[in-house]
C-alpha cells in the first residue's frame, strides 16, 4: 500500500521554478526578514514530510529542520536535521527557545489535538521569533474539505487566531492567503480572481472524479488561513 505522500504528494516539487520555493520565497520576504539578517538563523517545518519547504527555506540560506510523524525516506533529505514526533501528543525533541522561526502549511487540519502541537511551538521558539501557520480557510473549502479523509479539523479565520493567542502567542495576525504566486507578485491580478469566483464550481475540474484542477481558478475559490504570530 502507498504511503500517503506517495498517493497524494507525488509530483516533483524540489526546483526553484515550483511552488514550494516561490511560496518560502514568499514567507521569508514577508515575515521572516523583518527580523534582521538570515544568517545563522533556524527554522522548524512542522509536519515537513517530503521536505518540499526544507529545500527551499534552506536554499535562502536557513538551518532548516524538520518534524513530522513518520520521517521519509528522500535521498534529498539525508542533510537535514529531521526528527519524528507523534506531534499531538509528545513534547517536540528540542530544547526551549531553540528557532527563530516556526512554520507549518496543512498540517493542522490533520492533527486533533491543536493544543499541543502551538504550545510545543511556542515552546522551542525563541522569544521575539515569528510563527507562520497555514491551514485551508473552512469557510471557502467546506464543500471540498473532507474529500481527504485524513482531515480531522477545520478553521476559519476567527478560530485559528483564537488557537494560537489561547496557546501564548503574542501579535497574532491571522489573513486569508490565495495559492496564487502572480498575485503576490501583481495585486491587480485580484480583480480576475474576484471575476473567476463568479463561475460555477464544476469549472474547477478539468477531471472531478480524479480532482484534476484548473489551478488558477480552483485557487481563486479556495483561500488558505495564514496566521503569524510571535513570542
């Protein structure tokens, strides 16, 4: 039987041209630099799996490590300080106040026990370090959301940022995220988004029995949760 990065995950996604690198591209413009210089700096990828983000974090020049249930088995993975962790119920396996940085994108919508997993993060963040959690926006993605039958939880805006302030993080800013590298680089592109989100559904598939998507309209519909908060 296949494992489930290998069911769902299965395409190449290591270059600089794909979307995980333009997404931490994207993280570290935003959230991460505001701190300074990079240099030396740490970064933990909470649920890293295939170590898309590991990659790329670390070719902007981050110690990156990684964390996840079960640690794959990627050659491209072998340098990487990744450790496992049952992350809903066990302390993470590093010492207090140890990164800079804390990231995880769609994980939490697979983890029952969110407590567990923001206290820990809080935990092994340094003070004045920048948490960056990501997790699909319920309120777009309910009609879709448990199509994955690993999915245990959903948030909205509201109940993220009330997640991470209940577990101790300070300036908690929790936004809605498009999967949509052009409009980060070009904010007038909202006006097609804002236009696509008039169609019907069924447009999103090109095949909906398989779920293939027409990414720039099935991103336009369904928006992300990106929640930042500090310690």
């Amino acid at each position: 039987m296949g494992t489930y990065l290998e069911t769902i995950y299965f395409r190449d996604e290591y270059s600089e041209d794909k979307y995980p690198q333009k997404l931490c591209n994207y993280i570290i413009d935003k959230y991460f630099t505001s701190n300074g210089s990079l240099e030396g700096k740490k970064v933990l990828d909470i649920g890293s799996g295939k170590g898309n983000h590991l990659v790329g974090f670390s070719r902007r020049g981050l110690k990156a490590y990684g964390l996840d249930k079960r640690k794959e088995c990627i050659d491209i993975l072998k340098d990487f300080d990744i450790k496992e962790c049952n992350i809903e119920k066990e302390p993470f396996p590093f010492k207090d106040n140890f990164f800079d940085f804390i990231y995880s994108k769609s994980v939490l919508e697979h983890v029952v026990n969110a407590d567990n997993f923001l206290s820990e993060s809080l935990r092994v963040l340094k003070p004045g370090g920048t948490a960056v959690m990501m997790t699909p926006d319920w309120t777009s993605q309910h009609k879709y959301f448990w199509d994955d039958y690993t999915h245990v939880k959903a948030f909205t805006r509201k109940s993220l940022q009330n997640a991470m302030m209940i577990n101790g993080f300070k300036d908690v800013d929790c936004s809605y995220f498009l999967q949509l590298p052009i409009v980060w680089e070009r904010p007038w592109m909202m006006i097609a988004v804002k236009l696509v989100r008039l169609l019907p559904d069924f447009l999103k598939w090109k095949d909906k029995e398989e779920k293939v998507f027409w990414e720039f309209i099935r991103f336009s519909k369904e928006e992300m949760l990106l929640s930042v908060g500090s310690k």
